[in-house]
C-alpha cells in the first residue's frame, strides 16, 4: 500500500508539472488567479488523474514490492515455515479490496463533482475556441415516432432558422409542423415559432394551419444542442443514467460512448483487483533476471490489457459490440489469466 500511494503521489506530481507548463500561457493570458488554479483546477484535477491510473501502479506496485521479497528468497522461508499460498495471497486480497474501494468511491462519489468545477474552469481559462454559438443541422428523435430538425441555431439570440417537426404512427406521417424561425423564451421554457404551417393527415384528409407566431412546447431545450460529450464525466451515476435514456430516445449515436462512461465506473475498479493478483503471480518466484525483468513481463502485460481495452472500445463505438461487453470482456479475460498464472506459479 505505501508503495502504490508513494508511486501515485509521485505521477500526479509529474502530470501537475507538465500541465501547468502546457497551460500556464492560458492561465496569465486569461487572468486566472493562483487560488483559482490550486483550489478550482488542480484539486478536482488529481482525483480525476489518480483513478486513471490506478489499476497501472498497483501493478507496478505489486511487482516491485513482491520481487524484492522473493529476490531476498523470504517467501522460501514462508512456504518453508508452512505457510499455505493461500494464507500468503491473503494480505494481496486485502490490499486490493481497499484499493479498489478507494478507486471505486473516486469514480462513482468524487470524480463527477471534481470534474463539473474543473471543465468549467478549463471552459473559461484554458479553452482557445470559447463556447460554439451557432450549430447547423440539428438532427433529434424527441420520442418515438417525433423527429426534430432546425437548419441553424445561434446560441447567442436563442433563434434557430428553418425547423420542422414530423410526428409518425409506424411509418404513416400523421403531421408536419414547419417554421422559418423559433426562438426560446427562457422565461415560460417554451418556444415560439414564426411563418409557421402545420399540417394534419388524419383518415386520409389533411388540414393546415398558418400563421405568423405561436407559442408552442417541444420535448427539447438550446442546452441539449449544446451539450459536449465531456459532459458525462461530470455527470453522476444516476444522471448519467438519465441522460443515457434521453439520448437513446433522440436516437443519437453519441449514447455509446455515455454507456461506455457509465460501465467503465465499474469495470475500472475491478481492473485493479484483477491486475494485483496478476502481480503476485508473475513476482512470487525468485528469478534470475530478479526485479527488472519482472517489471518488463508486468508492463507488457499492463501495457496488452490497455490496448485490448482500447480495441474493445474502438468496436463498441463502431457498433460492432455492445458497451458492455466492450467494457467487462478484457477483465473477464484477464481475470482467467490472473487465475492461470496463479495457479501455474504456485507450484
């Protein structure tokens, strides 16, 4: 445990370093305040950084830890006592419980507050482009059957230009409501629209409607056109969940990558049981190549389960494979191999 908390505190040092010098222009340049960039910025920004690479330095930590005791052949006189390989993977149990406790309280409790006061920091002193005003082409499904589409939308007037509203039974339109303007009034939460034409097709009769305004509600605010997709990090599980079910009813694809976000809030902490034991397994034996060459096997194998990871990321958002599956399959398989060369060193 101290060498993993000595070894975290260690790389988040380094990644405040760096980032301050990759930012530090921003921050003169935009008159950020030294409280503002400890208390704002840094503070929620190393939680965030720590849990990344959590399951990576408890690997590290085990290997490192474990190969300096069998290098000094103390499990020899362990087993020689005897003491079973089960009593002796006790304490690596524990260990990685706590720390997956610890990963898995920051991902699901702390993260997501950390990350609301961070991206809003970044948005006002770090960001170069600033807040997009204006979108173009806005395609959502609001509910099943009831499509939304606006040419333009400036954030800046709240009016969008040229929408249409199309309501279906299956696949017989039932109305069309078009508008060559609409504009949000944050105040009632509703919208008015202007020039616009509704019409209705009802037992194979249509009525239309004109006129010049009229105020109307859609199941859609200006913020959901705006919503970035680092906006569910800052989101917490149960908001998480919400937004997910709302982005699967506007039939975007972006939903994908929510659902990853949302599992892999599980999957990571789990990643870090699984690779501790993997630890131990790889470091009990005394080898000759001692403590370099159990790091090298350690980071490989690290290093294969974040690119494994990575592919089955990359299909999932492809739609080759669900989240998640994407998310759980590379621990699952990892977790058979931490059980075979487990087994395979005890002996």
């Amino acid at each position: 445990m101290g060498t993993f908390f000595l070894a975290l505190f260690l790389i988040v040092c380094v990644a405040v370093v760096f980032d301050i010098s990759e930012k530090i222009d921003n921050f003169i340049d935009k008159g950020a305040t030294v409280g503002d960039i400890i208390i704002k910025y840094y503070l929620n920004f190393i939680p965030n950084f720590a849990n990344l690479f959590c399951a990576l330095f408890v690997f590290i930590s085990v290997i490192f830890f474990t190969s300096k005791m069998a290098g000094k052949s103390e499990f020899i006189a362990m087993f020689a006592s005897g003491i079973s390989k089960f009593r002796l993977l006790k304490p690596y149990f524990v260990g990685g419980i706590l720390i997956t406790a610890f990963s898995f309280i920051l991902g699901y409790y702390v993260i997501p507050d950390c990350n609301k006061e961070r991206l809003a920091f970044e948005e006002k002193y770090v960001s170069r482009t600033g807040n997009r005003i204006s979108l173009f082409n806005i395609h959502r499904q609001l509910e099943p059957g009831v499509y939304f589409y606006i040419e333009s939308y400036n954030k800046e007037h709240n009016v969008g230009l040229r929408m249409s509203l199309e309501k279906f039974d299956g696949v017989t339109l039932k109305s069309k409501t078009t508008a060559d303007m609409l504009q949000w009034n944050s105040e009632k939460q509703s919208w008015k629209i202007k020039d616009y034409c509704i019409r209705t097709f009802e037992d194979g009769k249509e009525s239309i409607e004109t006129g010049a305004e009229k105020d109307t509600v859609f199941r859609i605010t200006p913020d959901d056109f705006f919503k970035k997709t680092t906006t569910v990090e800052a989101l917490n599980s149960r908001e998480l969940r919400e937004y997910i079910a709302e982005q699967k009813l506007s039939g975007t694809s972006a939903v994908i990558s929510s659902e990853i976000e949302l599992y892999n809030r599980m999957a990571t902490p789990f990643s870090t049981f699984v690779l501790t034991i993997i630890g131990f397994a790889l470091s009990v034996k005394k080898r000759r190549g001692g403590l370099g060459l159990n790091i090298i096997l350690g980071m490989l194998l690290s290093f294969s389960y974040i690119l494994f990871q990575r592919f089955s990321t990359t299909f999932a958002l492809s739609g080759l494979l669900s989240p998640v599956l994407a998310v759980w399959v590379p621990n699952f398989i990892f977790a058979l191999i931490a059980i075979v060369v487990y087994f395979t060193a005890a002996k």
